[in-house]
C-alpha cells in the first residue's frame, strides 16, 4: 500500500549559530553564521534534497526564529503541515564553534523549549501511519511530554507497516542522568527496527557506569563513552533490531545483522573542515537507500557520500547534497557500488 510520505522525522528543531572564525577560540569569536539544525530536522532535509516525500514533527514557539525555521523548511520542500507552534515555550537553540582538527565545542539552550513538549495529541495529528519510514532520535526520550508523545509514534507507526528508525543522537547535558539514555533506549528496542548510532552511541545504549562517559571541550555531539560495542549491538539485536548501523567515522560505516558477518562499507577521504552534522547527512542518505530498497551496503555507502560532503561544507541541514551532487561526488571514487 502507498503511503503519503516516504518519510516522518520526529524530535528536535533549532536555530544554529555556526562561528564564523573557523579555528578561532569559542572565547575570541565574533560572529556567527545562522542556520536550521536539530538532528531529525536535519535529516529530513537530507533526505528531502535527495529526493525523497518527507514530513517532519517537531515543535517551535510562537517566536521569530520558529518562523526562520519553519522558512526554511517550507522552501526545502519539506512538509510542516505537521508542526505544532507552542506559545508557552521557545524554540530551541544552539551556538558551535569550530576548531579543527578536533575541538568542536557546542552549547544547547533548550530549557523551556517547544519540541521537548511534543505531546501524544501532536502525534494523533501527524501522518505516523501514513509513512514507509518512521524515523526519531535518542534525545526525543530525555524528559516528557516528548518521551511517551515518541513512543506512542513508534508504536502506531510499526503497527501501520513503517520501518521504524532509531538515531542514538546522544547528548548527555539533555539528560538527568547519563544512564537513563541507555534505560530508555533499551525499553523501547521493541519498537526498533533499524538502529543508527556511532561507536559511542551505542556504547551508551547499555551504559551503566557515568564513569565510562568523557566529554572534553564541550563537544557535546561527539562525547566518548568507553565500554564493549559488540556486547551493545548483539544486546539490541537480540531485542528483534533488524540491522545496528554503527557510524565509523571517516572509515565509513558497518552494518550488523544477527548471525551474520558485519558489512563494512568503506567511507570516502576528504579533507575535514567541520564534523557537526555529517552524521545528519550520513541519516539522510541512508534512509533515501532503505525508501527505495538499495540494500544495506549502497544505502551505506550513500549516506557516507553525503557525511564526506557536509564535512567539508561551514554547517550541516543549509549544505545538504542534492542527489545530482552527491552521485557527482561519488563517481569521482568509484561510485556507490564499489
């Protein structure tokens, strides 16, 4: 059966405020670049570039930048119908700097803000059944109403037919307690068919010690969490997940089915300028291969082409390849099938 939207992205929206002084110290800067970020949102733009019918639930305020979002969704082509405006909360938002080769450090501001309250009654208004793809992130799970509102989706969206995606989306500062992630994460595996995380993320998904957890330079997107990665994902794929993404970084991409030997998708070398998001483009790209059943290794391998792009481009949703772009990029390495 035809469904309305290839793909329904739940969970977080923002203002993005990227430093416009690549390499300068987060104290020294002095002016910033804004952008539409928020990992769900970032991904149904990627995949929107690439070709693909995609709603997203989220929530804003009643605020000017929940109108500069909802702008520069409406002219991506991606579907808003869907987004409720909050007037008692604020749209969320986030301030990056960038030092290459390894300091990114990045600030939420997110009290108060509108998409953590999405509720059950938002959900009934959207289209979680009436997609092939129903795709959410961890950070949905960090406080309520947002928590039971994602998990009623999943429900009603697995029971409607959609594959449902998960995306680790680990931000600790989002929660009460590092290891509630991993509690929440597990309880809702049932639900789960597709898992997207990298090492760390998957790590934290069976986290049971704050110990294990290393976060330096305020790089809250790419905090370190120690621990066995191949215990977590046999975890998750005893709990019914079809298939455990795990994001490797530059080397590209792994795919873990169980009783079978790991697919290892190479990446594609490029030269880094700014890491955050490539692992929003790495969603887009993927979930564009899972709509139009390309397979585990080319729908990898395309979400690697588009991760490679974004992280020689200044921010992440804005710099988004379209699908002419991303199939220029990677025939230049072979294609996607090599």
């Amino acid at each position: 059966m035809t469904k309305k939207y290839d793909l329904l992205c739940m969970g977080r929206s923002s203002i993005d405020l990227y430093s416009n002084n690549v390499g300068t110290p987060f104290v020294d800067i002095d002016s910033f670049a804004a952008y539409v970020g928020g990992s769900p949102t970032n991904i149904s733009v990627g995949a929107t570039r690439l070709g693909l019918d995609v709603a997203l639930l989220t929530a804003v305020g009643e605020d000017p930048v929940g109108d500069f979002i909802l702008n520069f969704l409406d002219k991506e082509g991606v579907a808003t119908d869907y987004i409720p405006r909050k007037k008692e909360h604020r749209t969320s938002a986030v301030v990056l700097g960038i030092e290459p080769p390894d300091k990114f450090p990045l600030v939420y501001y997110r009290d108060n803000c509108a998409d953590i309250n999405i509720t059950i009654d938002d959900v009934l208004a959207a289209p979680v059944t009436d997609c092939s793809v129903f795709q959410f992130a961890g950070t949905n799970l960090s406080k309520e109403p947002s928590r039971s509102a994602t998990l009623y989706a999943a429900e009603l969206a697995k029971r409607a037919g959609a594959t449902v995606v998960f995306d680790g989306d680990f931000r600790p500062d989002q929660w009460h307690d590092v290891r509630a992630f991993g509690v929440s994460v597990r309880s809702a595996l049932r639900l789960i068919d597709v898992v997207i995380g990298t090492e760390d993320e998957i790590n934290a998904a069976v986290l049971t010690d704050a110990a294990q957890m290393k976060l330096t330079h305020s790089q809250v997107s790419d905090t370190k969490v120690a621990g066995d990665s191949r215990d977590a994902i046999q975890i998750m794929l005893e709990a019914g997940v079809k298939a455990v993404i795990e994001k490797i970084g530059p080397e590209g991409a792994r795919v873990h089915q169980s009783g079978k030997p790991p697919i290892h998708v190479p990446g594609f070398p490029v030269e880094i300028y700014n890491i955050l998001g490539a692992g929003d483009a790495f969603g887009g790209g993927f979930l564009y291969g899972l709509v139009n059943n390309w397979g585990w290794y080319k729908s990898a391998r395309l979400g690697n082409a588009c991760g490679a792009i974004v992280v020689t481009k200044h921010g992440c949703a804005n710099f988004m390849p379209t699908m002419d772009e991303v199939l220029t990029f990677a025939e230049s390495y072979g294609g996607l099938d090599e």
